[in-house]
C-alpha cells in the first residue's frame, strides 16, 4: 500500500511503500533477514506517525521461529 508524504503542506513526489495493513489499524512490517536491526521499528513507526495509527508489527521470517521474530512497535500509547 503506497502512503502519499506530506511534508509542510508539500505533496513529495514519492509515496512510502506500507507492506501491510490490517483491519485499518495495524501496520505490519514484513522482514527476512538474518541479523534483525532496529531501524526497522523505527521504519515502522514513521509509517505509523504518517497514518495516524497506533500499532505495528514487525515480522521477521528469517528467525529460525517466526514467533521470536516479531517485534510490537506503539506511536503514542
């Protein structure tokens, strides 16, 4: 999903692509790496400031356990 970036009252040319969201509230982030980095939760929360939502998820498929690589990101709760 392709969020439009307004910065200042300026439409910026190149939209940021969201990997998706669910229900209208949460976006999910989707990963596969080996080595996790937190800029990803700081990815995430930019998309979270831009859409006026509250909740994220990052989703990492390249933990050995999907369940250790998922990671909570909040924007003002």
């Amino acid at each position: 999903m392709s969020v439009p970036i307004n910065y200042k009252g300026v439409l910026l040319a190149f939209p940021l692509r969201i990997d998706l969201i669910v229900g209208g509230k949460v976006v999910v982030e989707c990963k596969a790496v080996t080595q996790y980095n937190e800029i990803f939760e700081a990815q995430t929360l930019t998309y979270l400031r831009l859409t006026g939502l509250k909740l994220g998820l990052v989703i990492n498929f390249g933990e050995k356990r999907v369940n250790t690589g998922i990671h909570r990101v909040v924007n003002g709760l």
